[in-house]
C-alpha cells in the first residue's frame, strides 16, 4: 500500500514539473506572454503606421525582445543558481547605485515629456529604473536571508531602510513617481514578510504616505497629475486628454468588446496606446470578459509564485521570489487603477503587456529565476 501511495504521488508531481521547473508557472508566463504580443500588435499597428509607414514596427520589436528574453529566462531557469545572486549582491547594487545617477545628469540622460528616465546608444533605450528595482529585490532578499532573526529590531532594519530610501529618492528625482512608490511598496512588503514588526511597518507607512504628500504638495509636477485625477475634464485637450480616451475605450467595451482589431480609440485618440494604457484597448476590444481573463491570468501567477517561495527551505530564494511576485502584483495593479482612473496617472506599464525592451526583458530574467528556484521548491514532493 505505501509502495502504491508513493507511486501516486510520483503521478501528480509528472503534471506539475515539467525538468524540474514548476509547469503551471509556466503555462501561466506564457500566456502572459502570448496575449500581451497579440494585444500589443492589434494596439500599435495606426500609430505604427501613422509614425514610420510600418504598421508592425512596434510588434516586430516586441517579438524580438520577447524571444530574446525567452531564451534568457530557459537559461536562467536550467543554468544560474540563486548562490551566484546572493554572491554578487553588492555588485548587483552598485551597478543599479552608478545608471540611476548617471540618467540624471543632463546631456547622459534622455529626457522625454520632462522626465529624465532613459539611457540609450543609438536606437536602443534602458531604463534605469528597471534595473533598481531588479537590484533591491535581490539586495533585499540578501539582508533578510542574513538578519532574519533579528528584523524585529529598528537598529539591524537601518542598512536596508536607508538603502531603499536612497533609491526611491534617486527614481523620484527623474519625476518617475509611479517608479519610486513601485520600489517602494515592493520592499516594504519584502520586510514585513521578512519579519518586520507591525509597528515598524505602520510607521514605514506613515512615512510613506507624509512623504507622498510632501511630493504632491510642493511639486507642480504632481500637484497637475492629481488635478487631472480628480477631474480629467478641466483640461480636455491638454492633461486630461490621454485619460479621457482611456475611459471613452473602456467604456465602449461593454461586456465581449468590440472585437480583436476592431477598437477606435486607438486611432490617434488615446496617445500611444500599446504602452502604458494597452490595457484601455484590452477592455475596448475585448470587453469586460478579456479585461477578467486577464486580471485572472495575473492572480494566478501571483498565487503560485507565492506557493513556491512558501515551499522553499533557502530564505533568500523564497525572498527573492516573494520580491519578484510582489513586483508584478503591484505593478499590474497601479496600471489598471491608472487606467480605470482609480489613481493618478503615472506612467506606470502593465507587466506583460505594455511595449518596452528593457522592462520585458528583465521581467523574463526574473521568471527565470523564478523557474530556477522552483526546481528545488518542496512544492508537490514527498520523501520516500
């Protein structure tokens, strides 16, 4: 009986890992994936058109970066191990400290609609921002790997909160506010779940939401945004403009959409709409289901990252996964709520979805490892 028991097991776990790595993890980046280069084809193509007399411009280079990054995911996940991070934290770090420097200064940086984000050599473009928040996750991950039992204490938090700090000053210096609230949240998060005391948490949000306030109240930067926000139509044709489109694509959706293809807004109404507001189009064309599956697709993803990195003995690669997860929550969340309306507009991409190199790439780097520590995760084994 027990030899039939274990044979069981052995069955289920032949439907989960797929050379070791967590299949339904998989199928769900996947997906992710495949659904974001339609939706990015069928957002892009007018505008493609309209600005290089290629209507598959923006789609052709997504396809390059996503299978690029496939292949650098499928390398990560069968080839680097969370040790090789762990020993190279600071290098990690410091490499993120000298790019998020180097986009402020004037004549290095690219600055475009006011805001110095970009790095770029001919026609490729980084994003510093991306890398930050890559490097706090894996610093992050470190500091409670190495200071688990002691988090607890204010004094042993100082290191990690004056380094998050520093860095969330750096990515709001470049007026990428959606970027330093993102980096933010993520490591907080990280910190309570590392073992940080409610106390010390509700003070970091304290903290947080005097400093947001401070921001709003003496930047005319964000004090316009948060203007927009609360009425998108004192400033129609100027301010309000991208997220009155986004409102009008919305709700035309209606409950099946307008079909694949077939959305109006993006016809030179809503600025860029394969970018940070694709998900406007996906609402547009697909309609309340397509925007459901897609809200699905993501809970699921976060669910079973979070169920690998629960069943994981190493602290810095559940850590890392947490921090990972955590990432693409947020961020999936603040860009619907931008979209929707239901929070300022900050130029915030959807994970999977929105056009960009740099943010697909590293975001499949970061699957990669994701895969990798799952081949070691205690998910869906049993000694024998």
């Amino acid at each position: 009986m027990a030899f039939l028991k274990r044979k069981t097991i052995k069955e289920k776990m032949s439907g989960v890992k797929l050379g070791g790595i967590d299949l339904p993890f998989l199928i769900l980046v996947l997906c992710l994936l495949g659904f974001g280069l339609v939706m990015v084809c069928s957002a892009s193509y007018v505008s493609a058109y309209y600005t290089y007399g290629d209507s598959f411009y923006f789609f052709r280079r997504q396809l390059f970066f996503a299978l690029g990054g496939l292949v650098i995911m499928l390398v990560i996940a069968f080839g680097l191990k969370p040790d090789w991070l762990r020993k190279r934290t600071m290098i990690i770090l410091v490499i993120a400290l000298i790019l998020a420097v180097l986009v402020l200064i004037p004549g290095v940086g690219i600055k475009v609609n006011g805001a110095r984000r970009w790095l770029g050599v001919g026609g490729l473009r980084l994003q510093p921002s991306e890398v930050v928040k890559f490097a706090m996750i894996v610093f992050l991950s470190s500091y409670v790997a190495r200071n688990y039992e002691r988090l607890k204490k204010f004094n042993s938090l100082l290191p990690a909160v004056l380094t998050l700090v520093l860095f969330t000053g750096l990515v709001a210096i470049e007026t990428h506010i959606s970027g330093a609230i993102l980096i933010f949240c993520v490591g907080v998060i990280m910190l309570l779940i590392g073992g940080m005391s409610i106390r010390t948490f509700l003070t970091f949000g304290g903290v947080g939401v005097g400093a947001i306030t401070l921001i709003v109240l003496f930047t005319d930067y964000a004090k316009e945004r948060i203007n927009t926000w609360l009425d998108p139509f004192l400033d129609p044709l100027g301010d309000g403009f991208q997220t009155i489109q986004s409102l009008y694509a919305i709700s035309s959706g209606g409950l099946g959409g307008l079909g694949l293809g077939q959305s109006r807004q993006k016809h030179l109404y809503l600025p860029e709409p394969h970018n940070d507001y694709i998900f406007s189009i996906i609402c547009e064309e697909l309609g309340f289901i397509g925007a459901l599956v897609v809200i699905l697709l993501f809970v699921l993803l976060i669910w079973r990252g979070f169920t690998i990195a629960f069943h994981h003995k190493d602290r810095f690669s559940s850590m890392l996964v947490i921090g990972i997860v955590s990432r693409v929550a947020i961020q999936a969340i603040f860009n619907m709520m931008v979209v929707t309306n239901l929070f300022p507009s900050t130029g915030i991409s959807l994970p999977f979805f929105s056009y960009g190199g740099t943010a697909l790439v590293i975001l499949m780097a970061e699957v990669g490892i994701v895969l990798r520590i799952s081949r070691e995760s205690t998910l869906d084994t049993q000694k024998e």
